[in-house]
C-alpha cells in the first residue's frame, strides 16, 4: 500500500456509505419506501429459502443477503447545463461515470422534454443514479424564457461542495472525512425533499401542457430523489405481494400468484440463475451442490409462510398514504431472462409550499416520488437488443388492446404479454448460441489438463465438452422505453410533444460538451469483455493459432 492508498479513502466504499445514507434519507421521507425494502428483504429471503431446498448446500448469510439486496438504482433531475456538469463532478468522486447517452425526447408517445445518462462504477457496478437533465429549447420561447429564469436563481450545488469537488480532482482522491462532508452535502442539501417550490402559475402551466416533469425540475429548490430503486431476486413475486400489502388483491389470489410464481423459479433456477442473482457465487461452489426437486407441498409450506408474514401489522401497507401499485411490469416477458424488468408503488401525492418573492405562500400537492424495483437479467448484443425492441413493440400492443386484461385475468394477461417474445430463447447457453446476448469465458480445469489434445475450436462446443465455462454477463444500464413508462404511470400523464417552432435534435455529442466529459458506450464494454474473455480460454487451451489461422 502506497502513503497515497493510505491517505485517501476507497471511492467504492465511499460510495456505498453515500447510497446507504441516501437509502436512510430516503426511508424517513418516504415510510412506503422503508416499508417496501422490509418486504423485498421477506421475498428475496424467501427466494434464498426455496433455492437452498434445490440446490443442496447453497447458503447466504444475513451480511451477504444485505449486500446482494443492497444494490440501489437512484434517479434524479437537473435544471440547468452547468448544475449537470458539478453533480457529473459529483459523482466522479464516488468512481461513479456516464455510461450511455440516453434521448428521453424520442421516445414516442412516451417523450420527455429530458436527455440523460447513468452514473455508476464500470467496474463494480452496484449503484447507479439516472439523471436528466431538462431541456428548455423543448419548449416555445415564452416558456423556456419563464423556465429559465427561473432556474437561474436557484443554487443547489453549495460553495462548500464545490470546494470538496475541486479538491478531489487537484488531489486524486479524498480522505474520509472529507468524503464524509461530501455525502453530508448530497443527503443534506442537493437530494434532499424540502416540499418548498417556486412560482405555483409556472408549474400549473407546465401541469396542464403536459409537461409535469418539467414542473418537477423547474419550481422545486433541490434535485430531490425521485426513486432509490433496490434489487429484487424475483419480480413477480415481489408485486404480487405488494399488491396484497396494498389490498388490491386478496389473499387467495396471492397465494394462487405465489404458487405458481415460484414453481417458476424452481425451473429457472439452474447454474445460470445462480450465477445471474449471486454474485458471490462461482462455477466451482455451484457444482459442489447437489441438485434436488422441491415437493409441492414444500412450496405450498413456502407460501403459507409468506402469507403469514404478509399478514402481520408490520405490512398492512394499506394504512400508509398510497396511489396504488402498477397494472404491469416494464421490460421483457417474465420467462426472457435479458435486459431489466422494472415495476413500482406509484407517485405519492405531497403537500407543497409555493413561495413567492414577495413573501406570499400557496399551498398545494404535488405527485412525483414514487417507489421502483428491478430485476436484472443478461447484457444483450447489438442483436438481441433489436429483437427485443421488435418483441417489445408488440407486446405492448398486445397488452393495450385490452388494457384491464391483467387485473381480470392475470395468468391470460402474461400469456398475452409473453406470446411476442417466444423468438427468444429461454436459456443462457441457446441465448449466447444465436449471439443475442454477451458472456464472460474461462478455461476449465479439465480443458487446462487437456491442453494441447483438444479437436473442437469452437467457443460453445468447448462449453458442452466441460473444456471451457461462461457466465452470463449482466445488464446494468437502463431501458429508455422502460423508463419512460414508469415516468407516464407515475406522473399520471404520457408523453407530451415539442411546442417549439422547430424540435431540437439532441445528440450524444450536445451531451458530452455539457458534461465535460465523453459517454462510456456500456455495449462496447460488454462486447469487449465477451471477445476478450473468449480469445484468453483459447490460450489457456492452446488453441489460438489454431483459431487465428
């Protein structure tokens, strides 16, 4: 260790204290939020239970339970270019950079008047924040001459963290208790929900154009948490039981859902699945298990637990200040194991101060913080992210001809859901055959043994041969469409177009002059860790010349 590794504090920890403080904040804002990660640690928990029965020797301790449910996904929304470029600085300070340009105005019906990335570590991916960042030329020019000057006379990014942020970049790093103050200043000052705004006329003409959004970032006094989204081990159990906490189902239709829910995952849960969800997990522990069937009557003795748990005044979420849960999930069908699967608890409707500059005050409400979940599956390539998008646009056509098909019948609504995406197969290893989604290789100890008497060169005849192993890469980027739809349910309004003379283009390149900085491009990197990762098996085996002749 260097006197410099000695001095400064590791980013990555410090980043993890930052979203552990940010979680914190978040649960005393928000009492549906704290009450939501009680009962995804009850799902993921239940999950683990149900996978220990399959798989005989898999375990996960309370201190690893926390860590894989601890993975957290903010969101948040800035006003102005230079406001973006400190909170980017911000983040940089947490090892946490852009990754992907995302053109939140070109989404269809779906638009925003935002483009935005995702901060997060390329290297140890476990929290991320999308931000946006309004853009003002959406609007005609008497409105984002009104938005302007407004945001131009707020100021969230304090002297005191922009002296830490100056500070880190001259020195390389900060020590801890430097890095202390800088979490103090997000939790504090910059993330922090005041329920103060500004010019209660502008944020109603921004309301009633459609543009509830750019209310949001326009009158309020901070970049306020819009979500802290945490990871769930299975989606559909996970809403399932919400829904029931909420009272919008009964408790047979939780158990039926329950059930079935987790046969599912029974049959899912392979090596892959294992690998997918546990990080902590590697190909050697896994085959050190045995494998073993689970009795029906285990899963109903599952259920019955749950339920029981779910009954308990502890989540009787019903009695909270609620606007319901989601019709439906967002992303891919529940049996396509790619991408991001995202769901949530809708907005919460808030009391809200308007102050006025001559000491008036107005009092009203305002619905934007709501609660988010996600379940994470495989990085897809360039083509499997354009049949998704293909499946993608037909299911959601499908689940809009008849809209209430899934509070009526939910089992015929999946099917419904799922039909488009039977293109895509449902394992890892067909998956990674038809080059749709990306994977890390490496060298078995029976390939090392057998180097230099392996015939076969190709990649996936080398995986079935016991020569070679893969771990499914996963994704951990975000889905503007996705995204777009979580804004619509929760903001209760769909997209609205430009109401400029002419609608900008936004480009990656407009982006990055703002920040300062380039985008990382998240598919190059999982593309290069795919070829690279596969080129490394062929000398470990000895098979590149063979393979580059």
């Amino acid at each position: 260790m260097t006197d410099r590794d000695a001095y400064f504090a590791d980013p990555i920890e410090m980043q993890n204290m930052l979203f552990g403080e940010l979680s914190n904040m978040f649960a005393k804002e928000v009492p549906m939020y704290d009450r939501s990660l009680a009962l995804n640690h009850v799902c993921n928990t239940t999950v683990c239970d149900l996978v220990s029965r399959l798989h005989v020797g898999f375990t996960l301790s309370p201190q690893q339970l926390k860590e894989t449910s601890g993975e957290r996904h903010g969101a948040i929304r800035i006003g102005r270019p230079d406001e973006y470029r400190w909170i980017a600085r911000y983040f940089a300070a947490f090892a946490m950079h852009p990754h992907n340009f995302y053109d939140m105005t070109s989404v269809g019906y779906k638009s925003k008047p935002v483009i935005a990335t995702a901060f997060r570590s390329s290297v140890k991916p476990e929290h991320r924040m999308f931000t946006s960042l309004l853009v003002t030329d959406y609007f005609d020019a008497a409105t984002r001459a009104r938005v302007e000057a407004l945001l131009s006379t707020r100021e969230v990014i304090s002297p005191n963290t922009k002296t830490l942020i100056e500070k880190n970049e001259l020195q390389g790093g900060l020590n801890t208790q430097d890095f202390h103050s800088l979490v103090r200043e997000g939790v504090d000052r910059i993330f922090k929900w005041t329920g103060h705004a500004r010019d209660h006329a502008l944020y109603t003409d921004l309301c009633d154009a459609g543009f509830k959004i750019a209310a949001d970032i326009s009158c309020f006094d901070s970049h306020c948490l819009n979500h802290l989204t945490p990871n769930t081990f299975c989606m559909d159990l996970y809403t399932v039981s919400m829904k029931f906490c909420l009272g919008e189902i009964d408790e047979t239709a939780l158990r039926a859902r329950a059930t079935s829910t987790l046969i599912r995952v029974c049959a899912a849960a392979d090596q892959d699945w294992l690998l997918l969800h546990f990080r902590h997990l590697d190909h050697a522990r896994i085959e050190s298990f045995t494998r073993a069937t689970v009795p029906q009557v285990d899963i109903a003795h599952v259920v019955d637990a749950l339920v029981q748990t779910f009954k308990t005044p502890q989540f009787a979420l019903s009695n909270l200040k609620h606007a319901g849960f989601k019709e439906f999930t967002e992303g891919p069908s529940q049996d396509t194991p790619i991408l991001l699967r995202q769901d949530a608890y809708k907005a919460l409707t808030e009391p809200v101060q308007f102050h006025s500059a001559n000491g008036s005050v107005i009092h009203a409400t305002h619905t934007a913080r709501f609660g988010e979940i996600e379940e994470r599956g495989y990085a897809t390539t360039p083509k499997g992210r354009e049949l998704y998008d293909r499946c993608l646009e037909q299911a959601d056509a499908a689940r809009d001809e008849d809209s209430s098909l899934a509070k009526r019948d939910f089992a015929a609504f999946e099917a419904r859901y799922s039909k488009p995406f039977a293109p895509f197969p449902k394992s890892l290893s067909e998956l990674l055959q038809q080059g749709l989604v990306y994977g890390h290789y490496s060298a078995t100890k029976k390939g090392i043994a057998a180097r230099g008497g392996i015939d076969a060169s190709d990649i996936h005849q080398l995986v079935r041969l016991g020569f070679a192993q893969v771990q499914g890469l996963r994704y951990e980027d975000f889905l503007p469409v996705s995204a777009a739809g979580i804004f619509a349910s929760n903001l209760n309004q769909m997209g609205a177009k430009s109401t400029a003379a002419v609608k900008p283009v936004y480009t990656r390149a407009l982006f990055e002059e703002i920040l300062g900085k380039p985008v990382i491009d998240s598919d190059a990197q999982y593309r290069t860790e795919h070829d690279e990762s596969i080129a490394e098996t062929f000398v470990q085996l000895g098979l590149l010349e063979r393979v580059t002749a």
